[in-house]
C-alpha cells in the first residue's frame, strides 16, 4: 500500500523535487503509517460497536496527543521553509495522508485539533484548494445520496421464507412432472352405453385421450381400408377360392367371337371325270 502511495505521489508531481524534501515526505508518511497500524489494531480486537468506541477513545487518549506532537513539531525538528504545508507552498502527498488520517479522528473527538494550530490552518488551507474542494464537495453530495436511499436490509426469517419456500416450490414441481411421466392416462373406448359417462368426462377434462376413430369424407381415390387380422384371413381365402372355381370352369370364348358370324372360304369343287 505505501509503495503505490510513494509511487502515485512520483507520478502526479507529490512527492517533492529533491532529496530534502524526500526525506520530510518519508518521515511523515513512516510517522503515519505507524499510527494508523494501531489504530487499525484496536478496531480489530474490538466486537461490537459499543466496545469499539470505548477502545478508540482510550486510544486517542494514550498514542493521539504523541502523534499530533510531532507533526506539529516537524518543520521545527527539520528547519524546512516556513508555510501551512510540510514543503512549504507546495502540496505533497503527505499533507493528504495526514488529512485523511486526522478525519477519521475528527469524527471521534471533534475538539481534537484546538491545541495544533499548525495542524489546523494547513487543514483549511487544503480545504480551501480548488480542486480538492470539488472533490470533497462530490463526496459530500453522495454520501447524501446514499443515505436518502437506504432501505432496512430484509430480515433473517424472512429471507429463510422465501428461500425454503422457492425451495419447497421447485421439488413439488420436480415430482409431479416425474409422476405425470411416469402414470400415462389410460385409453377411453367409447361404448353405446357409456356415451352419456364419456360427455360428462369431456366436459370435466380439458383434453382427455379419444381412442375412438373418427369418420373422414369419402375422397375420390380408394384409399386401403386395414382390416382386422380375421377379417383379413377370410377376405384371402374368399379371392383364393374364387380362383380356384374359376380355374374350373369352362372357358367361354370371347363375346366378339360369339357375335361375329363365321366366315367360310368358298372351295372350289374338284372336276369329276365324266366317263363317256
């Protein structure tokens, strides 16, 4: 984390010019890197929130008033050009590292800052930049936001509900498609005696299975009706046995045969010998 801080501060022209002022940056920074490890410590052991706040505030009380003595104090320790900044005039990254760190101590012990003067005019000063003022002016405006949309997270039984119930909802469906697959509906034959019993089904299923055959409209071309196994077997032996009686029969000649009358070829009669 403090070498991507080090190395953004390079880059945007925050880190100072020189070897001097390297050297406040690094101090600073290693001051408040320090601090904010015992800081982070304590939150970390603490459970609720009630012992939280107790354990911050006893730590303001034990490592606050060291911390914000020596930042007070450094421009004195490292005779550096006077000014609200640790460089003088100039901005670096370490005046916005203290900044956010003595924030978030600010919000703990509003009062906490009425003994530093030095703290407290370089505080406004960077307020008072133009474009960190945008910026801390965006973050005001959407933390507003924020909170103005909030709503109370759902509670634990509720959620338990809905899921048990989507839950429950999903195998019910599960199963009764199962047992639809497994327990196909039974063929309904259509008797005589039965059709008053089959309306009344009709009327009670949507879409019941009909077995019955349904007549089609006589077409102009014969269609092969299928006819049952018995029916077939006589059908065969009937055309087999009008064979075979034809078979016997005399042949009759043609019809055209019958009606065309003979023709016969006039022979011409052999000369007898006359005996004189």
């Amino acid at each position: 984390r403090n070498a991507i801080i080090r190395f953004l501060a390079r880059e945007f022209n925050l880190y100072g010019t020189g070897n001097c002022e390297h050297t406040v940056v690094d101090i600073v920074l290693e001051l408040t890197r320090r601090f904010q490890e015992k800081l982070f410590e304590q939150m970390n052991n603490s459970t609720t929130l009630e012992q939280q706040k107790a354990n911050l505030t006893q730590f303001l009380a034990d490592h606050a008033t060291d911390y914000l003595n020596q930042l007070e104090n450094i421009d004195q320790i490292l005779h550096y050009p006077q000014g609200p900044f640790y460089l003088g005039c100039q901005i670096s990254i370490a005046d916005l590292v203290v900044y956010q760190t003595i924030t978030y101590l600010l919000d703990l012990d509003p009062k906490l800052l009425s003994n530093y003067c030095k703290l407290l005019m370089a505080r406004c000063c960077l307020e008072k930049h133009p474009r960190l003022a945008n910026y801390l002016n965006s973050k005001k405006l959407k933390l507003v936001k924020k909170r103005n949309t909030t709503t109370s997270p759902p509670s634990h039984h509720s959620q338990y509900d809905k899921n048990h119930h989507r839950h429950r909802s999903h195998e019910e469906n599960n199963s009764f498609h199962r047992q639809h697959a497994e327990q196909s509906p039974p063929p309904i034959h259509m008797n005589s005696q039965s059709k008053t019993s089959s309306t009344s089904s009709k009327e009670r299923s949507p879409s019941p299975l009909i077995t019955e055959r349904i007549p089609t409209p006589p077409s102009k071309t014969r269609h092969k009706v299928q006819l049952p196994f018995s029916e077939a077997c006589n059908e065969n032996s009937s055309t087999l046995s009008g064979r075979e009686h034809q078979s016997r029969m005399p042949r009759i000649p043609p019809l055209e045969t019958i009606l065309s009358p003979p023709i016969h070829m006039e022979q011409k009669e052999k000369p007898t010998a006359i005996a004189i």
